[in-house]
C-alpha cells in the first residue's frame, strides 16, 4: 500500500444523501463543503464521486456547477453507498513493479458501519468491488473487517494504528493481535506494525488514527496534542504521544514525532465533535486542511505547510462537516497513480 503523498491517478468520494443520518438536520450545508474541496482537488488529480444513479449524478453536477467548481476532470460512478465515508468503505489500492511492468491490484475489506453501529451498509461494503471492476483490477479480499481511516502507513513497510479500534470486539472478536497483524503484513505489504491506544473524544469509529496521527514522510509523524490538562483529550493524547517517541520504523530508526495542537472543544447540539487538524488529505502538490474558526487554525496550518514544503497546505472550514463525526480524510479516498 503506498503513501498517501505518493503520485495520485485520482481521488474518489461517495456523494452524502439528503436521506441519510450522518448529517441530521444541517445536510444543506455539506455540499458545499465538498464542492470547495473538490474546486482545489480538480487543478491537480482527477475526482470520481459515486453517486445512486443519473438522477442524483445531475443533481450533483448542477451543485457543483452553481458552486463554480469545474466537472472536466470530474467522473461520476453509479456506485450507491448508504453514508459519504468512502475512507473506510472505499477500495484500498495496492502497487508494485514486477517485470518492468507497473501493477495495481485492490483490497476488499469487510466493511460493518464501524461495529454494525449504523445499518444497513451492504451497498457500502460492495464499492471497492465495483472499483475493482471498474478498473479491471486484481480484487483481494481479506475476509475480515478492517476501515481504511483505521490504518495509516508510510509506504515503506511501516503500519500505525489503535488498540481500541482494532483489538475492539466489534469488529473481528475471533482474532488475537498477532492475527490482525499478520493480515495487514500479508494484504498490505507492511513488516512493521506500530499501535496506540485509545482514539480522541466524540469519535464513534472506535479511535481512528487518522484523526489522530499521520506520516508526512517516511520517517516522520505529526501527533495532535491537547494543552487543557483539564481537557479530556488531555491524558489520551499523552499516553499516545508517550507511545510514540518510543516507536521505530521497519530500519528500526527512532520516528521523527512533530506535535500538531488541538482545536478546542468543539460541541454541536451539546455532543462532543472529533474534529482534528491529522483529519488533512494529502493530494498531488497540495494537503487539505480542516480548520475549525479557532485561533489554532493558522498554528496547525504553518506547521504542516513545514513538513510539506513542496506541497500548497491549505485549509477549508470543516465546521459544518465535522457534525457528520468525519473531515476531509474521512471522506476521501486516494487512488494510486
């Protein structure tokens, strides 16, 4: 599984359903969200957005329109998913160089709703096979559970990810630890498993990683940090980035830890949001960034525009989106070049 700053063909998005629960009551201010990602993604990879059919495809390309965001490098799939986090139920892509030839394949992973939490999510599970299809890919299919938000590798054979998500019963009960990990070494192509421990506050996946923790190179990692030790993300995060400094790459060299602050405490109808500056999406010459109307914005900004410095870091208001429990990573899915 390469990077995710490695070269992109595209990105692909499940478009959310006015019908659908992960944005009750505020679903009208989330198109518009992904019409301004979508507006930067198209100046530098090609987009694929599933979608239910024709219908809700013109739908959608008449949002976009009216948002001023380009379609020619835009392509829409008639591949329908109950819920947008086409992270977890989207096609994990895999590449390798054999005969001097370049080869891509897909991983199907079991896709359950993050511990059957949200049914029915049958269609969800079935997109990668589509991709698979679409593309006429190898598909692999592993036969347990596992979400693509849950797992986070440096593309060199290192593997970060949380106890609390994948050790939980919800998702595969029969299997040890040694067994989740020889799956992701045998279906990912990783020789070095790394885990933390718990996930942040308000975040019903369990403990992602991706909301927590991120390789921005090989050898380095930005962590999110709270400074309230009054803050109940306070201990979590140390206890995380305790675990962290300790870690080594496949070389077995000590990771390079770069903290990233948290945003405060952000609430909606008096529910707890996992919102989080490592949910960023790292795209061809540039990394999107949710911000959050916080005076650590432009701290986290900078501080990631340093460990991309080839890359435009640029930060969109997710506030509206992170009611849906998910940002920017949550909702994309990159496919290797």
């Amino acid at each position: 599984m390469p990077a995710e700053w490695e070269r992109h063909a595209g990105t692909w998005f499940t478009w959310p359903r006015p019908e659908g629960i992960s944005f009750p009551d505020k679903y009208d201010s989330v198109p518009p969200v992904y019409a301004e990602l979508i507006r930067h993604l198209v100046q530098v990879e090609e987009v694929n957005i599933n979608v239910w059919h024709a219908e809700m495809e013109e739908w959608v390309r008449e949002l976009l329109r009216k948002e001023k965001t380009p379609l020619d490098r835009v392509r829409f799939h008639h591949f329908p998913a109950y819920e947008p986090w086409c992270r977890d139920h989207g096609p994990i892509f895999l590449v390798r160089e054999k005969n001097g030839q370049h080869e891509r394949a897909v991983i199907d992973w079991g896709y359950n709703a993050w511990g059957g939490k949200y049914p029915p999510f049958d269609l969800d599970d079935a997109v990668p096979q589509h991709v698979a299809k679409l593309r006429r890919l190898p598909l692999f299919s592993p036969g347990i559970v596992m979400e693509g938000g849950s797992i986070e590798v440096n593309g060199c054979g290192t593997l970060l990810t949380t106890e609390s998500c994948l050790l939980n019963p919800n998702r595969n009960p029969d299997l040890s630890k040694a067994d989740i990990e020889k799956y992701l070494c045998d279906y990912l192509g990783v020789t070095n498993v790394l885990w933390l421990g718990d996930g942040i506050v308000g975040d019903d996946t369990d403990g992602h990683i991706d909301d927590m923790s991120r390789f921005v190179n090989p050898t380095t990692i930005v962590t999110i940090v709270e400074g309230d030790p009054s803050d109940a993300n306070f201990e979590i995060l140390r206890e995380n980035l305790k675990r962290l400094r300790t870690m080594r790459d496949e070389k077995n060299r000590p990771l390079r830890i770069v903290e990233l602050p948290m945003c405060g405490v952000i609430e909606h109808d008096g529910q707890r949001l996992p919102a989080s500056y490592a949910n960023f999406y790292i795209a061809n010459e540039m990394v999107l960034v949710p911000t959050y109307r916080h005076e650590n914005d432009a701290k986290a900004l900078a501080i990631l525009q340093k460990e991309f410095p080839d890359r435009r870091v640029i930060g969109i208001d997710s506030t509206e989106l992170i009611w849906g429990l998910g940002s920017f990573h949550c909702i994309s899915q990159q496919e290797p070049a």
